[in-house]
C-alpha cells in the first residue's frame, strides 16, 4: 500500500471544525475592541492578540519511543484460560496541545481496522497496541510497531500542517480585519470633520447597547414569531424536517431560580454555535421552548442537527453547571402557528426526536436510523454511529436508535435504559 493509499483513511471532522470555531473566535475578539483599541494599535498589539489565538507546533517524537516493560498475556475469557497470545504497548511521547490528537483513536489500520494508537492527554504521549500471537515469529512485534509508528507519523504530520496552515490563515484573517476597521474610523473621522460640527453626547447609544442586550435575551421567543402586521396563516404545511431535540437532566429538581438560570445557560450556548447563527441567518431553523429544553427544527441540510449537537456538547463538556441529552430525527412534520401566532411544529419528526432523546442518559446524542443512515452516507460519521438496535418506545412504537459520539463530544456509554429495557 502506497503512503498516500495510507493518508486517505484518515478523517478530521472533528478538528477541522475546531480550527473554524477558532478562527471565528479570534475574528470576533479583533471586531470587540474598542475604535481606541484599534486605533492606537500597532505591530506589537497584533502580535499579542494573534499570539492569543495562535497554536504551537505539534510533533511526534518517535525517536524517543519506548515499550511497556510489562508483557501482557491474553485471556480467553470463554474458558478463562491463556491462549499464548501477549499484548504489548508502544509509548511515543509528543510535543504540542494534546486538544489536536484526540481523534487519533478514530483512525483505522487500514490492514485490519483497529486504532493506530490511542492518546495519553495527561502524559502527552500516544500509545500503540500491538497483538504477538503465539504462531507469529519473533520479528512481527518489530514490524506491526513499525507499521503503526509509520501511520502515526503520516497523521501527526497532517494534523501538524493543518495547524500550521491555520496559524498562516489566522495572520492574515486578523491582520486584514483590524486594517480594514481603522480604514473605516479613520475615514469616517475624516468625513466627520469636514462637516465641522460640534461632537455631544448621544444618549441613544446607551439605549442602542441595553436594546441589543435584550434583544439577545429574548432571541429564542421572537425568532419563531411573526410581525403583529403580518397575515398569519391558519393552514399548516408538511415538510421534510431534521429535529434537534435537547433536554436539561434533572432540570424538575432544581429549585425555581436554578432552574431559570439553568434554562439561560443552555440558550446562550445554542446562540453561540455556528450551525445555529447560519440557520437562523438564512431563514432555514424554527426555535420551540419546551420548558425543560427546547427543540431546533433545521430545514434543507440534514447535517446541520448533527454538526450542531457536536458543538453544543463541546461546549459544555467540562460544565458543571449544565448537563444535557440529546435526539435527533428526521421527517416529515407540519409546520404549523400557535394561539400567538408563532410557528410550531407537529407530526413524527419532532415526536421521533423525542422519543429518541428520551432513551438517553447525561451527554448521551441518540439519533433515529434515518438520521444514522444519511450521515453514514458521507466520508467520516461512521466513525462516531454505534448501533443499538430497535427499542420500544411510548405507546408500543419500535423506533431503531444509534448513538452519536466520540473523543470529545457524547456519550459512548451503553444507554441504562436499554439495558433494562433487554432484562425485562
């Protein structure tokens, strides 16, 4: 197999949709600063604040690999008995930001489908597993390292000239961004100061900023409405639609002010997302409160649901504060209008998505075989979807489920309710 052959198994989902929420962090922060800030900055500032988002190199250090001293003899737990196979592990330590390796476990040998190594985020190291059978000769530990070491090195060097590749694109991005708004404040001082009239005050500025701030608060309310000066339909249409169908666990618990400031919290991490933002920019998403939760009705691209749970789960991975289960369904589903006139929908697109997320645990993602089966259609999702069969569900539906994880998003967990679903 030649080494590109080798390099075309491997995936980035993951990280390359890292280094895009970066580089718009990072855009964001240059568009924050205030028109002092960007006035009076120089080479050194845009140093500083592309240093703030810049990552280091990243490298694989092989020459200075090592093997476990312990040799691990492999059970048949069938019968409980050696079968004369060892197990061993390679320790290859690296140099840069272990965030950057954490899908190295998702990369397959392509000769027999296993892991090409896993990664120690605490040592910053990356290990090798490696299998000596019994009726292999002595020489095939050497080489299936080697093997393994070589793969590991191709997808290092990959993500390593992503890396680099961004730091370059993160330069340029920022560096035009802040020229481009000192272009605009200083032409605009200049075209002020032709008028020659006298600077005051505004205090609309001030109500401009408590406006927007507000309007932040109550986005998820008014996104979905209509103006009071518009015809509101009264017939509901039927549409192919992908329900994203989120749920706070344990939010009945929470005393009432926990609660309110639970519910915030999980709103203002879906307004941040990307998938969220474009939806909504694009007139493609309807919003629903759902008291404990909310459901995220996406229309035309069914990867959107997808790429947006991802990110939620990402984000509040390491919260405490927020802990969430997820579903996910497509189908065809009325759009409708409530009482107020604002949109809703109704039908088993957004029932399945419910159905769906109700068989999960914390931070697991559940998702329909619908679902599973159109991102199983496209390079790199495989890797995340495990089957868990058919359950029943309410009212005596059978719905096929598959959990959504992986390295940094998700639960990989076995769902407990399915497990006792298959006791009973």
């Amino acid at each position: 197999m030649s080494n590109s052959d080798e390099q075309s198994v491997f995936t980035f989902n993951f990280i390359d949709y890292k280094l895009r929420e970066r580089l718009e962090e990072a855009l964001a922060y240059v568009n924050a600063l205030s028109k002092e800030e960007v006035l009076q900055s120089d080479d050194d500032l845009l140093r500083t604040i592309i240093a703030r988002f810049a990552i280091p190199d990243l490298r694989l250090r092989s020459q200075d690999r090592t093997i476990d001293d312990e040799t691990v003899e492999l059970v048949d737990h069938t019968f409980d008995r050696k079968t004369g196979d060892t197990g061993h592990q390679v320790l290859i330590p690296f140099d840069g930001d272990p965030e950057w390796l954490i899908e190295i476990d998702h990369q397959k040998d392509p000769n027999d489908g296993f892991p090409i190594a896993f990664l120690d985020k605490k040592r910053r190291q990356i290990y090798i597993k490696c299998r000596l059978s019994a009726t292999d000769t002595e020489d095939e530990l050497k080489r299936s390292v080697d093997h393994r070491t070589r793969l590991a090195e191709q997808y290092v060097t990959l993500v390593a000239q992503k890396l680099a590749n961004f730091n370059s694109e993160l330069m340029i991005e920022m560096t035009n961004d802040l020229e481009r708004r000192r272009e605009a404040i200083q032409k605009a001082k200049r075209a002020r100061d032709l008028l020659g009239l006298p600077e005051a005050n505004n205090p609309r500025n001030q109500e401009m900023r408590k406006k927007m701030e507000h309007l932040k608060q109550e986005l998820m309310k008014r996104m979905s409405s209509s103006s009071k000066t518009e015809q509101i339909s009264i017939e509901p249409t039927l549409d192919i639609v992908h329900v994203f169908f989120i749920d706070i666990v344990g939010y009945s618990k929470l005393p009432v002010d926990k609660q309110t400031s639970t519910l915030q919290l999980l709103q203002d991490t879906v307004l941040q997302t990307r998938e969220f933002t474009l939806a909504i920019e694009n007139k493609r998403l309807i919003a629903i409160p759902t008291g404990d939760g909310m459901a995220l009705a996406f229309f035309g691209d069914p990867l959107a649901p997808a790429r947006c749970a991802m990110e939620v789960s990402h984000r509040i991975r390491n919260s405490s504060d927020l802990t969430l289960r997820m579903g996910l369904h497509s189908g065809p589903t009325y759009v409708t209008r409530d009482i107020n006139g604002h949109e809703n929908l109704a039908g088993d697109g957004i029932n399945i998505a419910q159905r769906v997320m109700d068989c999960g645990d914390a931070e697991h993602i559940l998702l329909s075989k619908r679902v599973a089966e159109d991102l199983s259609c496209l390079s790199g999702w495989s890797q995340y979807l495990s089957d868990l069969g058919e359950v029943e569900v309410k009212h005596g539906k059978r719905i096929h489920i598959f959990n959504f994880s992986g390295a940094d998003f998700g639960n990989p967990a076995h769902p407990t309710k399915l497990v006792e679903t298959k006791k009973t």
